[in-house]
C-alpha cells in the first residue's frame, strides 16, 4: 500500500475528511491581518467578562462599547473604531437612556446600537447576530449582557458540555465573522486564589472562552476595582480600577504587569526603508532579497517571513504586502498606506495567494461566485 501521499490529499473528498493543512502550506499562505478591539487587552474572538452582582460590569460594558464606536482609546489603550452592539438583556431602553446620558453626557455616537430583547441560542440569536453583523460590515464588538438570557440550557443545570456547547457556538460566530463577542457572566463564592475558578458554571465556559476578565472589588461599597485579564492573544495582566461615581465612569490607576512589547525586526525595518520614499514595490522575492541593505537572506526564506509578518508590516509600518502567484512565479506586493486607507479590505483566497481590495476595486462584482465567503476584518 503506499503511504507516501501528502497527508493534505488523503481522503479530501471524504463526505466528513478533515480540512487539513501541511506546515508548509500554512507557512506559504497569506492571512488577512487582523486588528485588535483595544490594543493589549481584546482582541477578536469570544471571551467572558466575569463579576458579582453590582460590581459595576453593566457601567464598565458601556464605557468600553462607547470608546470602540468613537474610536477613542480606553485609558492607555488604543482602540479600533467599529460599530458596536450592546445586548442589554437586563435592562430597559428608559434605563440606559439614563445610564449612558450620566456617563456621557448628551455626546452620543451614532455607531453603537442597543437591543434589550433577543431570543436565545435555542430559538434564534445567530440569526439576529448575523443579520446584524452584515448590515453593518465594520462589527467590531458584541456584548451579550448577561450570558445567562441566551445561553442553551439541557438537561443537567451545572453540565460542562452545554456550557463548553454555548461558548463554543458563540466563539464559532465571532470566528467566522471576525468579531469580538464579549459575555457578561456572574462570578461564584468560593475561597480560591485563583479568580477565575470563581466563574459561576462548570470549567467548560473558560476552556472554550478565547479568554476572560474578572472583575472584584473587597468590599461591594468599594470605588476601587481589580480586572484581571487572561487569554490566548493577550498578555496576563491585573488591572487596578476606580470608580468615578458622579459620571459612572472607571478611570485607570495602575497596571502590574508592564505591557510586552515587540522587540526590533531587522528585516522588517529593511523593508520600510526600501518603500519609505517610493510608497510601492512589485517584484520578485529574489529582487527584494537583493535591495534589502544589510540583511542576507534566501528568497523562499524571506517570502514566508513576509507572509507571517503581515499583522507587524499594516499595524506597525503601515505598508500593506501581497504574494501573488503567476505563471512566471511568486510576485510580492508592498504599499506604504497613509493612515485613512488601512481599513481597506482584505480576503484571503487561497492557499498561497492574498488578493487586496482597494476603493476603486470594491465595487467591482466578485469573480468566485461564492455568497458565503466569510466577512474579513477591516484593518
């Protein structure tokens, strides 16, 4: 029998294979870059915002979905602007009015929208979230307000396989949207050191949760809060937090971790200066290798280092790459873009190849026939 076929080939028409990938392909593929809701602390993806009753979760949820419409950063926090939709399944429309007018004065932001009736995971909110998410392409943020209102509920009340189902649900949406969906959740008594073995529920929440945050205060009558931060995009941090009780507003104190930051990448800053005055470069990954000053590097080399650079090269140079494949070979693309086209579209559309949608091209009908291509990020 021979067993020499790429594990990739086998069994790919299978009516239930596996979509599986060699490490090479994935090195050799171009992902559409992503950006985060705030920068160092949520990113896309589904994650739980955990405390108890009256802690000031409901305050917090508005503050952060206001600063994401606005694109305003959160305390030290950059932000990516984008609209924003607050489930606030405890709550009335007379109340938030109240709420958000206390906090924010009568400056509103016509980019951030209110619901206070969903149906659940059982009866329909996947279709209410997507019918939302495609009338409003620049979806950056979903706030479920709380997890309890729409969660599938079965047989068994603390089952680690509905609450790892309803997670895994929601995470499958913001995956395939490209969306952060942010789950407001109740903590539980419990004497752990470990704040986040406080999340009421089964482990089954936080293991199929991108990440959380736990917010505690020692005394309920307290101003003063921790947040405390754990995912897979994110850096483990503890936040310290006050309470600005006349506009209901949390205002920064400290942070105990000091943020990770990237260390230098010689290539990539080899790469800025080459474009840094002629905005645009097309050619091979050979004739880049040789206009990069000082940096000694094979071209295949170079190539897949481009393509798992491409979040660094748009967020911290601003210079947007392709890799296109023609019938002459791999041809690389790189733009320095000013600060109003980054949110170009990009769409990753197959294995190899990155096709950039620029304004003018936006508008022209797609080739591929395909409805259900997934919503990428605006970066």
């Amino acid at each position: 029998m021979n067993r020499t076929k790429s594990n990739s080939m086998v069994g790919q028409n299978a009516p239930h294979a596996l979509k599986v990938k060699s490490m090479t392909e994935l090195y050799d593929t171009v992902y559409p870059p992503s950006k985060p809701v705030v920068e160092g602390l949520l990113y896309n993806g589904t994650y739980l915002f955990v405390g108890a009753p009256k802690v000031g979760k409901s305050f917090f949820m508005a503050q952060l979905g206001y600063h994401v419409s606005k694109g305003i950063p959160l305390w030290n926090y950059p932000v990516t602007q984008g609209a924003v939709l607050y489930l606030a399944l405890e709550d009335t429309e007379e109340r938030l009015q109240k709420r958000l007018a206390r906090m924010f004065g009568v400056e509103d932001s016509e980019n951030y929208y209110f619901a206070v009736e969903a149906e659940t995971l059982n009866t329909g909110l996947e279709e209410q979230l997507n019918q939302f998410v495609e009338q409003h392409k620049d979806a950056r943020l979903i706030i479920i307000d709380t997890l309890q209102k729409v969660k599938e509920i079965g047989g068994d009340k603390f089952s680690y396989a509905d609450d790892y189902q309803n997670v895994t649900r929601l995470k499958a949406f913001s995956d395939k949207y490209g969306v952060c969906i942010l789950l407001v959740h109740h903590t539980r008594k419990l004497d752990s050191s470990d704040s986040f073995e406080r999340i009421s529920g089964t482990n089954g929440l936080l293991g199929a949760a991108d990440g959380a945050f736990v917010m505690e205060k020692e005394k309920r009558t307290d101003n003063k809060a921790t947040l405390e931060v754990a995912g897979r995009d994110q850096q483990d941090q503890k936040i310290y937090l006050q309470f600005d009780r006349e506009h209901c507003l949390w205002k920064f104190v400290k942070n105990d971790v000091e943020l990770w930051k990237k260390p230098p990448n010689p290539l990539l800053d080899a790469v800025a200066a080459l474009i840094k005055n002629s905005k645009v470069w097309t050619g091979s990954a050979t004739e880049l290798s040789a206009l990069l000053t000082g940096i000694e590097i094979e071209a295949n080399v170079l190539t897949r280092a481009l393509n798992i650079a491409v979040d660094d090269l748009l967020e911290d140079y601003k210079i947007r790459y392709s890799n296109k494949h023609t019938s002459k070979g791999s041809l690389i693309s790189l733009r320095l873009m000013d600060e109003m086209t980054v949110s170009d579209d990009m769409t990753v559309i197959s294995g190899t190849e990155t096709v950039l949608k620029t304004a003018s091209q936006s508008s022209e009908p797609s080739q591929e026939g395909d409805t259900n291509e997934k919503r990428t990020d605006t970066v």
